[in-house]
C-alpha cells in the first residue's frame, strides 16, 4: 500500500507547475480567452518537447511506457492552471488507441502525436445515447476497399482542435450492444465529414460530428472489427482517471484561494475567517478535497490493475470527485461574494471547468448510475 | 504507487482472515453488523480471546505488550475484522488511558496497569466530560485538593460510559483553580472502590444502560496515583491525537458492515430493483469508498512516518456523518418491521438491532469532539483561521 510519487514523477510535478508558472500565469490566460484564443499549438509543442505526450505511448512506438499515474501527475497541472491544450487527446486517446491503428501510417502518426504535430481525439457519444459509449448507431459498411461510414456523434472531446478522429461504429448488431462496433480513424479533411465546434464555458473547443457517407481504408481499423468497444472503453476509463486528477487540481486550487481569501477579506472590522460559519464550511471545503484525492488516486491504481471491481472504482471515483469537486467550486463562488461572481476571478472558471470535467464521459448521476448497475451485476 | 500487499503481508492476511473465521461468536454478528456496541461481558470474553492469541493490542509497540504491527498490517487486521463481523475491542483502556500510561507514567503505574489492561482484567472508565463541560471541556470543575499522600477529590462527572462495571478510572481533576484553564488540570487514576464514588445510570435513547454520571464525594485518591506531573493533565490527552489515526481507521472499515447489513436488509425487501432505493444505496457506498481511500492514505503515511495533517478528525467526522447515514437507510428498508422494537409481557423477543444501531449512532457526532467541534479544531490547527 503506497501512494508516493517516485522522485521521476515528483520531477515531472515539478516540471509541470514551472510550466504553468511560466506560461499560465491566469492574467495572461484571461487575455488569451478574452481574445477569443484557445488551444496554442505553440505550447503544444512545447509540451510535446518535455515529454508529456510521449509519456504513457509504448516504448517500442518511441514513447516512455508510462502509467496512468505519471498522466495525473501532469492531468493536476492541467486543472490547477485550467489549462486549454487538449491534454487527453494527446496523453490518453493517441497513445492508447493509435498503436492499434490497422494501416502502415500508423508509426508516422504516434511520431506525430508524440511531437505535438497531430491531434486525435474520440467522438465518445451520438445524439440518441446520451453517455452510453455501446449506443452507437453510426453505421460502417463494407466496400471494396475498406469502409463507408454514415451517422451522427454528438460529442467530441477538444474536436475542435483535433485533426484526427476515433470514431466508433457498427459492424453487426444494433442498439447498445457491445459486441459489433468497430473503431475507425477519420481524418478532419475527409469527404462527408461535417466538424461542427463549438465552445465550451470552460473555453474548451469540442465539436459534434455529422458522417455522410464517408469512405475509409481498411487501414483506418483501429482494433478488430467488432471488437472496438473493450477497446474504447479501455480509453475512456484512463481518460475519466485523467480528468479526475484534473479536477483535483482545480478545486484544491479554488480552495486554496478561497481560504487566502478568507483570511485577508474584512468585513465587520475583522477577517471574515474568523467567523464560524465560514470557518466550517472552509473545513467542509477541506474534506472534499481530501475525499476527491483520495478517490483519485484509488481510481487511477484501480485502471491499470486487474481487480475485478475495478470498472465499480472508476464509476464512484467519477461520481464523487463530480459531486465533491462542483460543492468545493461553488462554495468558492459563495465565499468570494459578488467578486466570485464576476468574471475577473480564477473562481468562476474553475467552477467553469469543474461542471464541463463532471459532465466528461457521464456526470455523477450517471456514474452512480454505473455503479448501482455493476453492483447488482 | 500500488496497493499491492506483500507476500508477508498477504500471509499475514490469510492467518488473520482464518483466525477471525474460526473464532467470531455467532451471536455476535448481526449486532456488530447493526453497528451496536455489545454488552460489556462479551467485550470482555473478545479482548481476553485476542489476548490467548498473542493480538490483545494491535496497536500498542511490542515494548509494552502490544504486537507491534506496522499500520499496513493493523489495517489488514481491521478490514479483516470488518468482513468477519467481528467486533471492535472496547477502548477505553486500550486506546486512551493505556497509551497515556505508557508514554506519562512512571515504571510502577506502567507495571501495575498495562498487563491488566491487555488480559482485560481491568475495565477503565473515562472521567473527562462534566454537567457544565461537554464540548469546553477545560472548564471542568472537578476539585482535587493535596493532603499529605493523597488528593481529595470532589465533583461531578457525566457520559461515564460503563462506568457501572468498570473498576478504574482516569480522571481530569482541577488541582488548581488559578490561571488559564487548561493549565490547572491534572490526570488521576481511581479505583472504583474508593469510598465516596456513586453512580446513576443514565438510559440513553437506544434504551441501553451504557453510560453513568458519577459523584465524587471526598474521594481520597494516593498521590501516587497522579499521572506524569501535576497541572499537566491536558497535555496528555494530546499524546492521544497522534494515535487517533489507527483508531479511526479500525472503526471506519466497520462501515462496511453496516453497508451490508442495509443491503441485505433492502435485498430482502426485494428493493434493490427500486431506482430510488438502488441510487441511494449506491451514493452511501461511493461515500464509503471515499472515507476508505481517505483512510488508506492515512495509513500509509503512518507507516512511512509521515505527519497526516487534520486527516484523522476529518475521519471521524464523515465515519460518524455516514454510520448514521447508513442505519436510516437500513431502518427505513424495514417498513413496518422496524416497529417491532420489543416484546410486551411475556410477549415474543424481537431483534430490533438495525434500529437500535440507528438510535446509538446519534452520538458517534457527538462524543470524542462533536462533529462542530472538530471542525472548529480542524480550522485553527489546520486551516489556520
């Protein structure tokens, strides 16, 4: 039972809060925003160049083997600075679904992750499915040479960005049944593809997708056909682990400031910490923060390991780092009063990015959900 | 980081898992499942049977009769413990006094009292709270006065839990009713013989006889039996806060058995294909797993020396919050059954456990700190408000 960082990984924390010193400084953030500017493809190499997104890509692929603690080490960083790079496209969906890519570009295009150069992300969810990831619809017929693929996805993480998509559709069956979807990559500039961005309040830029027809190669397999599902769903449990330890480095930061401001705030000729309504809700703030960690860290063991409750870990984890995460950003808003109102504040947005982080691949509700499903399983 | 166990570790659990199957009473279970305490001979008979075994305190150094176990292997013990349905041991002596004892007092209070506390042959009872100090409890008023080899004691105490069979107590006495409060408070062991000590019960709302105030009229107590130096009582109770850590943990991994107790309970009650009745109990178990996590870090951090911060308080507050959680739920899956609470008469016997589990959990937020003063400690110790 250990839950240390090694010296790498403390290194690598290290590395992470310097870059975020010196690039994510919030005023120069706000700006950035308030420019309408998001994603920096120059950071983005900058990230690539330190390493971060070779981090968890198999070694024979060039990348470090790494383990999906070493992606929440950096996933913290993200959050505490709210970063706007697409970090999960880049460290969890290109590294663990690329190296099953069919076609021969698939060395040049984990090269290409790796240095920062293309981004692939997952189109998780379709109009009718809510957060199923097996409800798909979109359907992949056989052609001569390969696949043509027809259907709707309602959701793709920073698909805005992405020049690269994963996109899950039938082979066989139907409805939400898991044996028969098969996984595709699709390029951003392929005929029939409609990419629809839009922004997210965390200034995020996900986009839904509309595929007309559109033609693939069998090169374009990602994975067996028909077996996609364990697959993809395989990333999206590293990708919910990764964005837990990003809420964790959200709302410890929310905190932090709301406890500096409770201590130098006065009102009534006194720190407003000194009352004790505050100073309990401070402590009740504290505890969340405990709880998520503490969760965070369970559920970022439990993804790599072969615990058979561990798919029951990741949904409570999600659960409770949802609801603990959004109580400790809105108590951050409350206590500021009117300043965490406004947008001026880092408050706001990271209560901003906590609701998009709960809503990620199902919100709390959905993963209680989950979790009451495989317990009575 | 990996929550692997070793494989001394991993025998150690197989020895401590076969050890519990083999000699958890029956009768035992479906109380301790409840989350009640049981009656005072039974802890006994428990703490006398850990004792056979070599186990009598988990979480005492071997020096002084403990096992000596590192926190990995006393959280295996307890999670153990937690699956069997086997009972906590009662901790006055164990976990209060006893480690005050061994770390404040002198070679003969050590000899005289530690080895009695192990085999049980003693039962130690906790002088602390008083009428008008409950949660102020520096402002406590009991008088101990020197004269010759002995101190004269006189007050009142409150909330003395087994108080009617115990044989000992510790007891914060003002020994100087000058200066700031804490500072006129000392530590005295009683023997509950002594002439002048009284007892009334005091039934509390689960209708048990646990807890006692106790009268204290000119009680001469030795000299001798004064812990560390005078004046200096408050201090040791401090020495407790480091040791808080494995106690919370034995006692929070027990929530487990309540969770199981309301699922079977909501299982018999064909209630588990309710969405309702499935999502609450979901939240519960989600919020059990947190406290759980919570508790291995703590743990871990023990074993590697680290400090835990308010770690162990915010504990207590969410175990006590969730016990109490959890035995609602577990009442309310009951329907009407839960109104069977006793026989009338002659009447048949009922085993109103979950309910009486649901009423004792009440003051799990009160006693040890209430939960509002816990927080109050956790924001100036930690917070620094």
């Amino acid at each position: 039972m250990n839950f240390e960082l090694t010296d790498e990984q403390r290194l690598l924390q290290d590395s992470v809060l310097r870059f975020a010193r010196d690039h994510y400084d919030f005023s120069a953030w706000r700006a950035r925003t308030g420019r309408g500017e998001g994603f920096d493809r120059g950071l983005w190499k900058q990230m690539a160049d330190l390493g971060w997104l070779s981090l968890t890509a198999p070694e024979e692929d060039g990348g470090l083997g790494g383990l999906p603690v070493d992606t929440m080490v950096i996933m913290e960083g993200v959050g505490r600075a709210l970063m706007l790079e697409p970090f999960v496209a880049g460290a969890v969906f290109a590294p663990t679904l690329l190296p099953h890519l069919a076609g021969p570009e698939r060395t040049d295009l984990i090269a290409a992750a790796m240095a920062g150069t293309a981004v692939v992300t997952l189109a998780d969810a379709e109009p009718d499915g809510r957060f199923d990831l097996a409800a798909v619809s979109t359907r992949a017929e056989r052609t001569a040479t390969g696949f043509r693929l027809t259907g709707e996805k309602s959701h793709a993480l920073d698909g805005a960005e992405a020049d690269w998509f994963v996109v899950p559709a039938r082979t066989s069956g139907e409805g939400a049944e898991e044996a028969g979807i098969t996984l595709f990559l699709v390029a951003r500039d392929a005929p029939g593809l409609i990419v629809r961005s839009v922004r997210a309040m965390d200034h995020r830029r996900n986009a839904s997708l509309s595929l007309d027809g559109v033609e693939v190669s069998a090169g374009a397999l990602i994975g067996e056909v028909d077996q996609g599902f364990g697959l993809a769903r395989h990333a999206v449990d590293l990708a919910i682990v990764a964005r837990l330890a990003e809420a964790v480095g959200a709302m410890e930061a929310a905190y932090e400031q709301t406890l500096q401001h409770l201590k130098t705030r006065k009102q009534f000729g006194q720190a407003i910490g000194s009352f004790q309504a505050l100073q309990h809700r401070a402590v009740d703030m504290a505890i969340a923060c405990e709880e998520a960690r503490s969760m965070t860290y369970l559920a970022t063991i439990a993804v790599s390991s072969s615990d058979p409750a561990r798919r029951q870990t990741i949904a409570a984890a999600k659960a409770r780092v949802g609801q603990t995460s959004l109580y400790v950003a809105r108590q951050a808003v409350q206590l500021h009063g009117g300043m965490g109102f406004s947008d001026e504040l880092a408050i706001g947005h990271y209560l901003k990015r906590l609701v998009m982080i709960d809503l990620a691949f199902g919100n709390a509700a959905e993963h209680r959900r989950q979790f009451a499903a495989a317990r009575a399983a | 980081m990996d929550l692997d166990l070793d494989p001394a570790d991993r025998a150690f659990r197989d020895e401590v898992r076969a050890f519990f199957a083999e000699n958890t009473p029956d009768a035992f279970k479906a109380r301790v499942r409840a989350g009640m305490r049981l009656e005072p001979h039974e802890f006994v008979a428990w703490q006398k049977l850990l004792y056979a075994r070599g186990w009598g305190a988990p979480s005492w150094p071997k020096e002084h009769g403990g096992t000596g176990w590192t926190p990995t292997q006393l959280y295996i013990f307890e999670t153990e413990a937690s699956l069997a349905d086997a009972p906590v041991q009662y901790h006055q002596g164990l976990e209060l006094i006893g480690p005050i004892i061994f770390t404040f007092g002198n070679a003969e209070q050590k000899a005289r009292y530690l080895p009695r506390i192990l085999s049980s042959d003693d039962w130690w009872c906790q002088g602390y709270s008083e009428p008008n100090a409950g949660s102020d409890l520096a402002s406590l008023s009991t008088r101990a006065v020197r004269d010759g080899d002995h101190y004269v004691v006189d007050g009142q105490k409150m909330w003395t839990s087994y108080a009617q069979v115990a044989n000992r107590m510790f007891c914060l006495v003002r020994t100087d009713p000058e200066g700031r409060k804490q500072a006129g408070i000392s530590l005295l062991l009683l023997d509950m013989d002594m002439p002048g000590i009284s007892i009334r019960p005091i039934i509390t709302m689960d209708e048990i006889h646990h807890t006692n105030e106790v009268f204290l009229d000119k009680v001469r107590v030795p000299a001798a039996n004064l812990i560390g130096e005078e004046g200096q009582g408050w201090g040791y109770g401090k020495v407790l806060l480091d040791r808080e850590r494995g106690v919370t943990a034995a006692t929070t991994m027990r929530l487990r058995q309540q969770l199981r107790g309301a699922r079977a309970a909501a299982a018999e009650a064909r209630m588990l294909d309710d969405p309702v009745t499935a999502d609450r109990l979901a939240q519960l178990e989600i919020e059990v797993i947190a406290l759980e996590g919570m508790v291995m870090r703590t743990m871990a951090e023990a074993a590697s020396g680290k400090d835990s911060g308010p770690r162990a308080s915010m504990i207590k507050v969410r175990w006590s919050e969730l016990l109490q959680e959890v035995t609602e739920f577990w009442v309310e899956t009951l329907g009407y059954d839960a109104a069977a609470f006793g026989p009338i008469g002659n009447g048949a016997p009922t085993e109103p456990w979950p309910m009486m589990g649901m009423l004792y959990s009440r003051v799990t937020s009160i006693y040890g700190g209430a939960n509002e003063i816990q927080r109050n400690i956790i924001a100036r110790r930690a917070l620094g408000l």
